[in-house]
C-alpha cells in the first residue's frame, strides 16, 4: 500500500474512485480515508482507515460502540478524528432510523423495532423512550425521558406522560435498550412498566407496548403476555 494517497494512480485513490463509480463502490476502509482527509506521520489515509476497521474486526457497529479514548489510541487518529468518526456514524444510523416512512402506523412491536432498532442496540448505555402516538397509531414524537441505568425510581410517570398529555396521545408504547444485547426483562424493568401501565389507565392514555431492544433482537412485553 502507498505511504500516502497521492502516490496511487489517480484511478486509485478513494475520493477518485467515488467521483466515477459512486459511493457504493467504495469499502468502509475507503469510506473512513476520504473522512480521515489526509495521512498522518508518514502512514496514508488509506492505512488508518484498514487500522480503525481492523479494530473493531471489520465491524462499523462495533466500531460505532467503541468510546473515543479507544480511537485516539491508534496511530494517526487524535482527537478530532476520533469525534468526526462518531459523529459520521451516528448520521448513518439516524438516516436508518428514517427511512420508514412517515404516517405509517405502528402495529406491532416488529414496526418499533424498524424504528428504534438500529439508534439503541448499541448503545452503551440504556436510554428510556416513550412512543407518542395519534389516534390512528401513527408516531407523533419520540420523547427520551432518561439516559442511563434504568429504574422505577428514575422513570417516573410524571416524566413519562407530561408530553403525551401535551401531545393529547391517544397511546403510548414504551421503549429502552439493554446494552449486555440481552433483552430479557429485569426485575427494575417488570416493576416500572406495572407502574406506568397502571398511571394510563388512571390518565386514560393506554400503554401499548414496552419494547426492550437487544443485538438484533427485542422484547415486546405485550406479545410475552407481560402487560
């Protein structure tokens, strides 16, 4: 491999490449040199590309759950880099969580799954979501009520309803992340969705569901008999 891009053909190098064949054309290693901009002390673009990659065994999820710290600790990527890698892959998995289209309803835990699936199943930590939804079941707001561990005693219902009572939702589908990728119930998560189910039925504001989403797969406590 050239020590530096420019060294390749011009047929070669990765932004050339694009230009002519389009971005589908190019691999990830190519994708992060023409993010990466520019080598770095005497190795290409292109080489710190394959290094990040390899790191992460040729997985950008992988790579998209490493924290920061791990990609400084390459040869030629610093801090800035570090960010612009994160930031790019989080555009990736948010235009994924767009693609359905909008004003379809939600039916079923499969449809919050398309939705949510790709933006929580790696995160490293749980996040808490309410799914506001119109009287047609269609999605009017995504609401994150917590980021962190979850409990009863951080999600509280106040929290949890406030913007689906603003919203005037017709139901409300909860949803967290397990970041272990397992997403069996917890004690924590049994208790708090008894205490929100019953708050909806006091605010006639029905929960629907609550989707614990896992690596490639969920849990959907209405199909489980759980609610």
């Amino acid at each position: 491999m050239a020590s530096v891009i420019r060294e390749l053909p011009n047929g070669e190098r990765p932004r050339e490449r694009l230009k002519s064949h389009g971005v589908h054309a190019l691999s990830s290693s190519e994708l992060l040199a023409i993010l990466l901009g520019s080598g770095s002390q005497g190795i290409s673009a292109m080489r710190i590309g394959h290094d990040i990659l390899a790191s992460s065994h040729g997985s950008l999820r992988r790579l998209s759950s490493q924290p920061v710290a791990a990609l400084t600790a390459l040869t030629g990527v610093g801090n800035a880099r570090a960010v612009a890698i994160h930031a790019a892959l989080e555009l990736g998995r948010r235009m994924a969580a767009e693609e359905r289209e909008d004003g379809i309803p939600v039916r079923g835990p499969r449809d919050v799954h398309e939705i949510f699936g790709q933006r929580l199943q790696d995160l490293p930590v749980e996040e808490f979501h309410v799914a506001i939804l119109d009287s047609q079941h269609r999605l009017e707001r995504d609401v994150t009520v917590t980021r962190g561990l979850l409990n009863s005693s951080l999600v509280h219902p106040r929290e949890v309803f406030r913007e689906a009572i603003a919203e005037n939702a017709a139901a409300i589908i909860l949803i967290h992340n397990h970041p272990s990728g397992d997403p069996t119930p917890s004690p924590d998560d049994r208790v708090t969705t008894e205490q929100l189910v019953q708050a909806g039925r006091v605010l006639d504001i029905p929960v629907q569901d609550h989707v614990i989403i896992g690596r490639g797969r969920y849990l959907s406590f209405a199909e489980a008999g759980l609610l």
